[in-house]
C-alpha cells in the first residue's frame, strides 16, 4: 500500500511530465525477466531516459532496496525535508527532484548525462511499451479503458 505522500509525488512527477511532453510510466521492471523496478521511466522526444527513484523516508532512502539507475539522467525523488537530511550522500551525476510546498514538482539537483549504449536503450524501450499495457490491461480491467461497445438497439 502506497502512502499519501507517495501517491502526492506520483501525481505531481506525471502533472510535470505530460505538462513538459515527456512520455512516462510508474513501476518499469527493467528487461523480460528483470530484477530491477525504476519507480518512474521516461523519455523525450530526443529520446533521453530518466529514471526516477521515489524516497520519501530517512529509512527508505538508506534501504538496501536497488536502485535502478540506468537512464542518461538519473534522479531521487523526495519531499524537501528529507534532501535536507540525506543530500551529502547522493552520487554528484544523481539529481534530485523534491515535491515543493505548493504540490509541484522542483528540481534542487542537476543530474549529469550518463551514456547509454544503445542495446541498453532498445531494452528501456521494450521495458517502457511492455509497462504500459500493463496499465492499459489495468485500465480495461476496471472498465475505464477500451473500445465502445455496441449499444443495443
């Protein structure tokens, strides 16, 4: 189960993102039959990755859970607060992203450019499309998502 702080960071990251035109989706597990999970993917339309890595404890931030990195830009995504306390042990090429005071998303930390090969792209690519219809799976599930259906005469 998801906190509402969680659930506030996703919702603002997907606001920033679609309001940016970048492409994104929460819960990627990486390759077919991967280990690694980047909490948000996306890509631009000059087909730069991202990966976002959501934080929103001291101890969840210093949890031996993996951190998928593997993006040419790479970030945590935390409340301010938390920044404040853990900022002196982030890697200098990880930005960070932190949920401002009015719900928005604000970037406190530039993440350097990481080289991608491009196989490694071709997988984020099959990992971002096999990501999405599973929400759209989820979506049709719920009845939310799908083609009209025939209306009786």
């Amino acid at each position: 189960m998801k906190t509402q702080k969680t659930l506030d960071i996703e919702n603002a990251l997907a606001s920033h993102t679609k309001h940016n035109r970048i492409f994104g989706c929460f819960e990627v597990t990486i390759g077919w039959y991967g280990q690694e999970r980047v909490d948000y993917l996306t890509m631009d339309y000059d087909y730069a990755w991202r990966c976002h890595e959501i934080k929103i404890s001291k101890s969840d931030f210093y949890s031996r859970a993996k951190k998928t990195f593997c993006g040419h830009y790479n970030y945590y995504v935390m409340p301010l607060e938390l920044f404040e306390i853990v900022k002196g042990d982030i890697p200098t090429h990880i930005g960070v992203k932190c949920l401002d005071k009015y719900g928005c998303i604000e970037s406190v930390k530039r993440a350097k450019r990481q080289d991608v090969s491009p196989d490694i792209e071709k997988v984020l690519l099959a990992s971002m499309i096999r990501s999405l219809c599973r929400e759209i799976d989820k979506l049709e599930k719920n009845g939310e998502f799908g083609r009209a259906k025939p209306t009786e005469d």
